[in-house]
C-alpha cells in the first residue's frame, strides 16, 4: 500500500502542479549534562558491583525517549478541495523513511470525506498536550492528549487505515476508522498466490475489532462535546522486575501489567470563556477475559525462561479490567492579566488520574494501583523570550490481593507504591509560530516506588525546532 499510495502521490503532484505546497519540519532534543545522585544506601549484594554517588552523563533524545535529532519533508497536493494527498518523509540517524503521513483523501460529496494509509487526524483529540511543555519528560512523566480523547490514528498497531467522516450539519461530526490495517503484499491473483505462500498475505480478519468510532457536537460559544468506541484487541503485556542472575537468586520478584482493552471514551471542550480552554475526559474500559499476546512484545526485552509461566498462568480465566481513566486540561491566559511592565501571563495544567483496574479468578484477585499525576506550567511572556516554570506530582498506590492485603507484604519490595515529585525552568525563545529554541534546568528528586529506589536528576535539555 505504501507504494502504491506513494505512485499515487507523484503522478497527483505532477498534474495538480497549482495546488502542491511543501514544507519541513527539524526537530531535537539534546541533553548535554546531566547529574544522577545516588542515595540508594541499601546495602549492595554479594557479588554485585558498587553504585557510585553521583554519575555525570549526557544524551540525545526527543523528550526523554531515546529518539534522536530528525527532520521531516512535508509534501501536499489537493484539486478544488475534493481529493488531495499527502506525504511525510523522515531523515533521522538511523535512516530515512516515511514517518505520520502516507495519506490520499477524497469528497465525493461536501459532507462526506474518505481517507485512506497512514495518517493522524486530531480534530477532536484532547486540547492539552504533554507537548505543550516539553521539559516534564525530565521532571515527572505527563499523559499526552489521547489521555483526554484518543484521536484519529491508523498506526497504533499497524501501518495503515481508512476512515471515514461525516458531517451533515453544520456542527455535527462523526468519524469512523479502521486501524492497524496490513496491506497486502500482493494484490492481482491474491488467491492463487494464498495456495501456494499463505505467509504472502496479510491477515486482516479480524480488523473489525479495532474499529474506532466517534461522533462530536460543537455547541457554538460553549464548547465541544464528543463521544467514541475504541477498539482493540485485548492484551496484556507483563513486566517482571528482579535482582535474579544466573549466578544468585532472586531477592524480589515483581510483575508489573500493561493491559489494552476496548473502551469507551467521552470529553467536554469548554471554549465559553474568552482565553480559558477547559477539556475534561474520562475512559471506560471493558473488561475480558481471552487476550492474545504478540511474542514480539512479550519477549523483546525479557527473560522467556521467567515470564512464559507466568503468561500461562494468567491467560487460565482470569477476567481483565483496565484502571478507569479521569483527565483534565486547561489553559488560562486572559488578555487582561498583566502583570507590571505588561507581561501577559498564561496558566496551563494537566490533572489525570486511574482507578479500579483489577485482575479476578475463581480463586485469585488483585487490585491494580490508583494513580494520580498533577502538573502545573505557568508561563511569564517577557518581551526578549517566555519563562516557564514546570511543576509534576505523581502518585502511585499499594497493590492489593482479594483479602485486601498488601502484595509482597514484609517482603524486600512490597508493593506499597510511591510518589515522584520534579520541578523545571525554562527560557523559550519563539521565532515564528512554530519555531522556537529552548533551553532549561529541571530536578527530579529521589523517591521510593514499590520498594525500589529511584535515583535523583538534575537535567539540562535544550530543545530545538524550526518548520519552513
């Protein structure tokens, strides 16, 4: 499908010559020091090595996650507003290829708009984006806007999608998807090739299931209320923390859960009040009980000889429900809030919280933990660059079996959760509407989380990112 989508594109651009547009993107984030303070005093095992006080380091990523500098071609062509296509090429370290966009839409009627291969469409996705303050991946980790409302995304599992969208009156929207389609690799004489190399074709029988499905109401002067089915294939996805070697047992054993389930999802934008966004969102996840494990995620990074057990174990009828999910974001930055000299002032916080996720059998129950994470970002707009301060709180509760005992209790790792707590500073100089040049200072404090340590950061990011 890529290649096809990408002839599609070129041939398109080649005759819509009048209606192409181009642009570029160039991203990064570079963290030339950083300071871990070590105040672990747990003694250290027999045979292991010693942990140093305080280790200096540096590194390059986006927003603490590893990926390096990038920068992306954005390419667009579109007749009359009735089809168009779009693509986005990424160069990055590790090579160059199509990154968010492989995309061909059409309107064959005004109310109706078909899109088809790799995209985002965030018309209605939550308003307030851990993007919107980059330093808290060095402070305490935010939820991004899907944690409000889950936008329109065909690759959060696959490469490719087609949605559809609706809008027959004026403020009323709905929007339809498949996700996380794998497109053929063949496509003439798909039959004749399955007899011979069934490994050929890409298996989509079960693409319904993830069908995500919303429908949205502007209520002009007020805000927009939106409501959505999102499907997915139930999965759960175990971590198990130890000290084991081959050399010494463990002295602790903890299994941490990732679980995807179908849900669904409502939010309110309020938009009433003149410099106020206000978006409020909660999730509904449903429980189940068969799930499928992709082996790929299960053993990438882990030990098969330790989890495999365990995946048996709890694939024997347990029923899943995933923690319910609460979220609000708001941004304040009213024309009249001066402060001397005329600097505007802009307020911007994220409030998310989980609860109620559990793990139940005929004879076994666990309660998964609440978890609440706070962070607040004013902003102080001076005349040579904005100022911004960065607040983030988490909390994680205790984990809990069905007699509502603590799990690992008077063992070397309870699970009886934690808090992590960091604080940043930051100067933003802004050039155009996107493009900017940031650089700050931010602390995360050392703090305990179900009876393991975590280490002290000091962090001096400097981020980058220009669009032309």
């Amino acid at each position: 499908m890529k290649k096809i989508l990408l002839f599609i594109f070129i041939t398109a651009a080649g005759c819509l010559y009048a209606e192409i547009s181009a642009g570029g993107i160039a991203d990064m984030v570079i963290t030339p020091f950083q300071l871990i303070l070590n105040e672990d005093n747990t003694p250290a095992r027999r045979g292991a090595p010693e942990l140093e006080e305080m280790v200096m380091g540096a590194g390059a990523g986006r927003y603490a996650s590893g990926q390096g500098p990038r920068a992306r071609l954005d390419f667009k062509a579109s007749l009359n507003d009735v089809i168009g296509m779009r693509a986005r090429i990424q160069a990055r370290t590790d090579g160059i290829g199509i990154e968010d966009y492989l995309q061909a839409w059409w309107k064959p009627l005004p109310w109706l708009r078909v899109d088809a291969g790799r995209f985002f469409d965030d018309k209605l996705r939550g308003r307030i984006n851990d993007l919107d303050e980059r330093m808290n991946a060095y402070t305490v980790r935010m939820y991004d806007g899907d944690a409000i409302f889950s936008r329109f995304r065909t690759h959060w599992t696959g490469q490719a999608g087609i949605m559809l969208s609706f809008t027959p009156l004026e403020n009323l929207y709905f929007g339809a998807l498949l996700y996380g389609l794998n497109p053929f690799n063949t496509s003439a004489g798909a039959g004749t090739v399955f007899d011979a190399h069934p490994d050929y074709i890409a298996d989509n029988a079960d693409v319904w299931k993830r069908i995500q499905a919303a429908a949205a109401w502007n209520f002009p002067n007020i805000g927009l209320l939106r409501f959505q089915y999102f499907g997915a294939k139930p999965l759960v996805d175990i971590k198990v923390i130890t000290d084991e070697t081959a050399v010494l047992p463990a002295t602790y054993r903890v299994e941490l859960f990732t679980i995807t389930a179908p849900r669904f999802e409502a939010a309110f934008a309020f938009t009433g009040l003149k410099g106020l966004i206000l978006d409020i969102g909660g999730k509904l996840p449903f429980p189940f009980k068969e799930w499928i494990n992709s082996r790929s995620n299960i053993f990438e990074k882990e030990d098969e000889s330790l989890l495999d057990p365990l995946y048996k174990a709890y694939k024997n009828g347990y029923i899943w429900q995933t923690p319910y999910q609460a979220s609000l974001g708001f941004k304040y930055s009213p024309e009249t809030a001066k402060i001397a000299a005329f600097v505007p002032i802009e307020i911007s916080g994220r409030i998310d919280a989980k609860f109620l996720g559990s793990i139940k059998s005929h004879n076994a129950e666990r309660y998964l933990p609440a978890e609440l994470n706070i962070h607040i970002w004013p902003s102080y707009n001076f005349n040579f660059a904005k100022v911004i301060l960065d607040f983030g709180f988490e909390y994680i509760g205790p984990t809990y079996d069905k007699h509502k005992e603590l799990i690992g209790k008077g063992g070397s790792r309870a699970l009886n959760g934690g808090s992590r707590t960091g604080f940043g500073i930051s100067v933003q100089k802004s050039f155009t509407a996107n493009s900017f040049v940031k650089g700050g200072v931010a602390y995360k404090f050392a703090g305990e989380m179900n009876g393991v340590m975590e280490k002290a950061v000091l962090s001096v990011p400097l981020f980058l990112e220009f669009w032309f």
